[in-house]
C-alpha cells in the first residue's frame, strides 16, 4: 500500500502555493467566459455554435478526466504523482488558450467556429492535465478534519480573486485608445492571460512537497497494459461511487455548479440589451461579477470556514445553499431598467451558494477518500478527484448545452442592437429559476449526508494505526 503525505497541520506557504494554483485554474473559465462574448459580439456566432463550443470540449475533457486520474494516482517518479504532471499540463494549457482566441472576423464564421473547437479541445486537454493531479495534491496534504477545511478555504479565498478580476477585462476591453475592437482586444489580452495563468499553475508543481514513488506497489503504465487500465479505471469509478456519502457530493455538485454555469452569461445580456436596451451597458457587467466575487473572497469563504467548525460541515453546506436561493429570488425583482445599482443587493446572497459549494464540498471529498482507503487499502485521491470533477465537467458541458439551446428558445439575435421584451423576459426568468431549482435538489440530496466530525476522525484514527503498523 503507498503511503500518501499525510500532515495534520500544513503549513501556511503550501497553502499559499496551493492557492495560487487554484487562482490560475479559476481564471481560465473566469476569463473564458468573459471572451467567448466575443463569438456572438463580434464574430457572429449563432446560438448552436455556442451550444457546441461549450459542450464538446467540456465532454471531451470529461472523458480525458478519469484517465488522467488513473494515470497519475499510479505514477512511480522520484518527483512523486503529481508534479510532473502539473507543470506539464500548465504549460500545455496556457499555449492552447493563447492560440485559441486568434481569430479574425474577416475569416468565415465556419472557419472560425473549427478553429476554436479544435484549440478549445487542446486547451481543455491540458487542463486535465494540470487539473486532476492538482486537485489530488490537495486532498492528500492533510488527514485532519478541519485542516482540510482550512485548505480548501485558503485555495478558494486565493481563487476567487480571479473572479474579482477577471470581470474589469470588459473595461479594458472596450476602451477604444487600448483596442480598435473587441476581437482585437481578445487576440491580445489573451496572451498575457495565459503567461499569467501559466506561472500560477507551476506554482504548486515547483514548492508543494512530494516524496519519490519510485519503489511503490503501482499498476504498471504501459502500452500493453492499456485495455487492463481501462478496466481498472471502471472498477475504481464503480467502487468509488458504491460510498454513498461521495456519490451525494458529486450529485449536489453536479446540479448547483453548472445550473449556474447554465446561466453564467446571461447577466451580460440582461444588462446591456434589458437594463440598457442595447445602448451601452458601462461598468454594470464588470461590477455584477466583481462584487459578488468580492464578497465570497473577504465575506463568504471565512463566514462559511467558521460555520463548518461551529455547526459541522453538513449544516454549513445547507444554511449557505439556503441563503443563495433567497439572493435568486431578489433578482427576480431587483433587475430594474434604469436603475442597475439594485442587483447589488442580491449579490450577497448569491455569493454564498458558490462561496460555500468547493470550500466544503472539497473538504468532505477528503474525508471520503480515508473512507475508500478504510474500505480498499488504497489512496486513490487522483480518481476520487478525477469522478468528482468529472461530474463538474460533464455538467458543464451540458450546461453549455442548454445555454446555448435557452438563447436559441428566448429567440436571442446575434449581433443585433436591441432584443424584444419577451426574449429579455424569458432570459430573466431562466437566470432565476434554473440555479434556484438545482439548488434546492442539491439541498434534498445532502439532507442526509452521514459523514460528520466524529466519523472522520474515527476513520482517521484506523488509518493512522494501519499505517504504523506497516
């Protein structure tokens, strides 16, 4: 059996180093989001092409997922599992996004719509890449209840930023002294994103500890034993899912994530085309993400880290997922044509469903994977993380999916300089309902989540007698 890094107390640089890794995986989606405007802005993409672009490469990147976590949870390296990859899938991933946003409206839409797609599927290649063993780094660098909840929370603090950020590139982006149009401004500003991301995403791979695996008991990696890893990697997603206490996370992850994604860019479009009426939206769509995104980093994160350790896990998770429904239900009322400054009252409300969902829901996939290796003898934080993430991603593909189909059904026109009052309706009405009834499913479904403080220290407390024992 390997023996994972296991530290009750982390000290405070790993987990800045961790967090910096979280900060460049948060940017990329941040900032993809932001640019892929572009496509329909300014280069004429029609709702179906929108519906492909998110959901190919997001379903190809579920597929590559698990693979990677297979890969990497039996890698035998005097650099350990995970940093090689880390560093390579950084690399990878900041070269692809820089490529993929050099696009020209003078080229045919056809033309450019295949050329995304295809640097779309290299960029998400790569975020697999570096994604899956970062995310693994994470959950072994504790056994500790709540110092995997200090973990996670210090890598969401430092992630969030990117959603701080990222949301001023509208301004930027339309300054006219900086940039003659917005496909101009994407070429350009895109490259500097991805030498910034690129170096946060090495971060973790060049200071995170990691100990050589040369001399552990692994599956071996090869070519002839290809079609045998697939079935080990089948094998671990059913036994994985058989803990019941995981498959409730990956579920209440699945439905509040990306019925959020679902609806991610459409506050650009209330903005402009409904509190605006197409004529000029300002800093309303910069300070929509900015804010709220300041209030999880300096509000929601430490409320909900102290909630955790006061009424447990479980309950913090329900109370925050509670309080974001209130914030959806405001919003309904609170996009006023004329008076922007109204939505901000429900930002932070909202903040807390996506604020509390990865700080508490990454710290309990920790404590389920002691559960795995009580249960398997095995430390596999790599395909644990790859079946979680998975269950991210294949979400968000169909999230992407159904953004594009919800366009194509409020009857969105590309391009054009106003949008009818039942388009804007239906539009409002999707932003609020589809996040609100994904939350409170998510809500059911962990309403009996069992796995509380004295379980996980329980199982903790076997593990480390098992291990002193080998």
């Amino acid at each position: 059996m390997s023996k994972a890094l296991i530290h009750n107390k982390v000290p405070f640089g790993q987990k800045i180093a961790f967090g910096l890794g979280m900060l460049a995986n948060q940017l990329f989606p941040a900032v993809l989001g932001i640019f892929i405007v572009i496509l329909v802005e300014n280069l004429g993409f029609p709702g179906w092409m929108l519906g492909v672009i998110y959901f190919v490469p997001k379903l190809f990147d579920a597929i590559t997922d698990p693979i990677m976590g297979f890969i990497t949870d039996n890698t035998k390296s005097k650099w350990g599992r995970r940093r090689q990859y880390v560093f390579i899938g950084a690399i990878m991933t900041g070269l692809s996004f820089a490529f993929m946003w050099q696009m020209y409206s003078t080229d045919s839409i056809t033309y450019n719509f295949t050329y995304f797609l295809l640097w779309s599927l290299a960029f998400y290649l790569g975020i697999t890449i570096f994604s899956v063993p970062y995310v693994a780094m994470g959950y072994e660098m504790s056994d500790d209840f709540h110092e995997r909840t200090d973990i996670m929370a210090t890598a969401q603090l430092i992630g969030q930023l990117a959603w701080v950020f990222a949301p001023w590139l509208w301004v930027i982006m339309a300054d006219k002294s900086l940039f003659s149009s917005g496909e101009v401004a994407t070429r350009t500003l895109s490259i500097y994103v991805a030498i910034g991301c690129t170096i946060l995403a090495a971060i973790p791979a060049i200071f995170i500890n990691s100990k050589s695996t040369l001399n552990e008991n692994y599956e071996p990696l090869n070519l002839k034993n290809v079609s045998r890893s697939f079935d080990l990697i089948i094998e671990g997603f059913k036994e994985a899912l058989k803990i019941v206490p995981f498959k409730k996370l990956c579920l209440a992850t699945f439905l509040i994530f990306n019925a959020f994604n679902t609806t991610a860019g459409f506050s650009y479009f209330i903005i402009k085309y409904y509190l605006y009426n197409g004529s000029g939206e300002g800093l309303w769509p910069t300070l929509y993400g900015s804010v709220g995104a300041i209030f999880t980093t300096v509000l929601i994160i430490p409320i909900v880290s102290k909630m955790s350790k006061i009424m447990g896990k479980k309950r913090a998770f329900l109370w925050s997922q509670g309080v974001s429904v209130i914030g959806y239900l405001l919003l309904i009322l609170l996009f006023v044509p004329g008076k922007p400054y109204l939505f901000l009252i429900a930002l932070p409300f909202i903040s807390f469903g996506i604020g509390s969902l990865f700080t508490l829901m990454m710290s309990m996939t920790s404590d389920v994977i002691d559960i795995d290796e009580l249960n398997t003898g095995k430390r596999r934080e790599g395909i644990f993380g790859a079946i979680y993430w998975w269950m991210v991603k294949f979400g968000a593909a169909i999230a992407g999916f159904f953004t594009g189909l919800i366009l194509t059904i409020v009857q969105f026109k590309s391009g054009e300089p106003t949008q009818t009052y039942e388009t804007m309706l239906g539009l409002r009405l999707f932003f609020s309902a589809i996040p609100i009834l994904g939350t409170l499913t998510a809500m059911w479904i962990m309403y009996d989540y069992d796995v509380d403080e004295e379980k996980a220290r329980e199982v903790s407390a076997i593990l480390a007698q098992r291990r002193s024992s080998h």
